[in-house]
C-alpha cells in the first residue's frame, strides 16, 4: 500500500459516513459498508484493490480498509 492510499484511509476515519463516501468515490474507489454500530454486514469475499470497506459507528467511520 502507498503512503497516498494509507492517508486516502486515515482521513476517511472521523468522518460522518456519508462525506466519507463522497471523498472515498472522489479518489476514484467504490465503496461498502462493512459493520454499523458493531454489526457486521454479510460480504462478498472478492478483494477489490478499487473499493474501500469501512465500518461506522453512530454516523462516524471508526475503520477503513481496501478490499
């Protein structure tokens, strides 16, 4: 992983969700949600190298991750 993608990542978290996305979709990365407020959602076990998983927790992105 890149130094560019590792920030792409770090300022993703401390986001609301929704601007999260956007910025995520901005840098050209598809998105999902991978766990709300500690449940975690059934996914597919592709990885994607384009998409980026991230986890909310009351509205906020606590993780993300590419994949």
């Amino acid at each position: 992983m890149s130094t560019e993608e590792e920030t792409l990542l770090e300022s993703l978290i401390g986001l609301e969700q929704f601007p999260a996305i956007q910025q995520a979709r901005q840098a050209g990365y598809k998105t999902r949600i991978g766990s709300v407020n500690g449940n975690h959602n059934v996914l597919t076990r592709d990885f994607d190298v384009k998409r980026i998983t991230i986890d909310v927790d009351f509205g906020i992105v606590t993780g993300a991750r590419f994949g």
